[in-house]
C-alpha cells in the first residue's frame, strides 16, 4: 500500500499531468471534461458521498448533490483516486460492508483528494508569514483558503491539522456554523449549501443522440436516456424523426 509521502507525490504528480502547478486551486467540471469523466450528480439519502465504475477506458461517477458543493468536490477528487490511481479498480461504493482492503484503499482516497485539492505548497503559500505557527491562522484566512480552493470548512480544518497548522483543540473551536461566520466575513455562501442537481459532465447526450442516429435504438429508448438527463421532450416535437 502506498505510504502518505507516496499518495502526496502521486497527487502532485496527477495535478502536473493535468495541466496544473502546485498551488492554484482546480476547476473541477473543467476537469471532468478534460479527463472524459461522466460525472452524474443525483440526491440521494443517507451518508452516501458518490461512487466510481471504470469499464475499459469508459470511466463513471455518481455524486451526491444534497451535499455541500465544498464537499462534493472533494468526493470527486476522491473518486479521481480509484479511477486513475488505484490499482486494478473496477468500481466501489462506499458503505459500512467494505472488507479491510477496500476500507485502506478509502484512507488512500482521502488522503489523496486532501493533497490534489489543498496542495501543501498553496496553504504554505497563501498564509500570511505571521500566522505560519501553530493556532495562529485567523479565521479570516481560513475561510479566504476555503473560498479560494472551493472545499468545504470541514475538509480545510481537517487539512489544516494534518500539516500541523493547528491542533484538534483549535479545530473544534471552529467547526460550527460556518455560514454564519462566512456571512460575517461578506463571503458567498454557496459554497456551503447543496447544488448540481440533475447536472451532467460529460458525453451521455452525444452518445444517446448518436445511437439513435445511427439507428441502433428506437425514439422511445432516445426519449427515456434523455429524461435520465431532465430534458423531457413531452410530445416528441423538438426530438429527431428517422
């Protein structure tokens, strides 16, 4: 299994072939495209976060859009882990049946998404030099990080403590009411609340629209994959005829 230096080298290594540095923050949907993932984002109940399949080089994520658009991006770097990172991966959904394997390989997720969505030399970077002791970041640039990197406040504390910037104490201290303190702040809360519902990233369209035209389904099916997307067509006027 791979050591923490080794998934943080694996994340620098994933941000470098991606097109980007060590510290800007990443467009995420813009990442999606780019690596020709199919991202679906649906509500769901629960404390389901999302889940990843790869069949050949056909690569498929489900994300939980009743979750903060904050924590929804670090699912999604942590679904980029088991599809482009993990080894001989198939698919996993995340629940309390996983096996001890599967359970690491969910440790090895996070701590990966941790390293490609807040890279080291960014916090470093961004931290004015008189905070950079231990308790001392002010929560004026602890929600500035967050904005800037588009994560949760949760993910951030959680960051924040394994680079030894704070303590657990100190975390604690701030892990409530966030829109509160953001409001506060004159920060947009959006980041904080749910979103991307029904959204798609990704060729699903193209592709049905393709089998159609190429007559390998009938309207009917056409019809019924587009209202997977939320376009419904009602009668049919708008949908191409054969």
């Amino acid at each position: 299994m791979p050591s923490n230096l080794n998934l943080e080298k694996a994340a620098a290594e994933f941000r470098e072939k991606s097109g980007y540095n060590t510290f800007n923050p990443i467009r995420v949907k813009s990442l999606l495209l780019q690596l020709n993932v199919l991202t679906i984002f649906k509500k769901m109940e629960g404390a389901f976060s999302g889940m990843s399949l790869k069949i050949g080089e056909d690569k498929f994520m489900l994300i939980n859009s009743t979750h903060s658009l904050g924590r929804q991006h670090f699912t999604i770097f942590h679904e980029l882990y088991h599809l482009f990172v993990q080894k001989d991966f198939e698919h996993i959904i995340c629940d309390n049946s996983l096996d001890k394997k599967d359970k690491k390989e969910e440790e090895n997720a996070n701590i990966f998404a941790a390293n490609l969505m807040l890279p080291r030399e960014g916090i470093l970077k961004f931290i004015p030099n008189d905070e950079l002791k231990k308790d001392k970041i002010s929560v004026s640039t602890i929600l500035a990080l967050e904005q800037y990197y588009s994560c949760s406040h949760r993910a951030m504390l959680r960051r924040l403590v394994d680079l030894h910037l704070i303590t657990e104490e100190f975390r604690e201290k701030f892990g409530e009411d966030i829109k509160t303190l953001a409001k506060q702040y004159g920060y947009d809360c959006a980041l904080y609340d749910s979103g991307n519902d029904d959204l798609v990233i990704g060729d699903y369209g193209v592709k049905a629209k393709k089998l159609f035209d190429e007559n390998v389904i009938s309207k009917a099916h056409y019809l019924e994959l587009m209202r997977e997307l939320g376009m419904d067509f009602g009668n049919s006027e708008n949908a191409s005829e054969r």
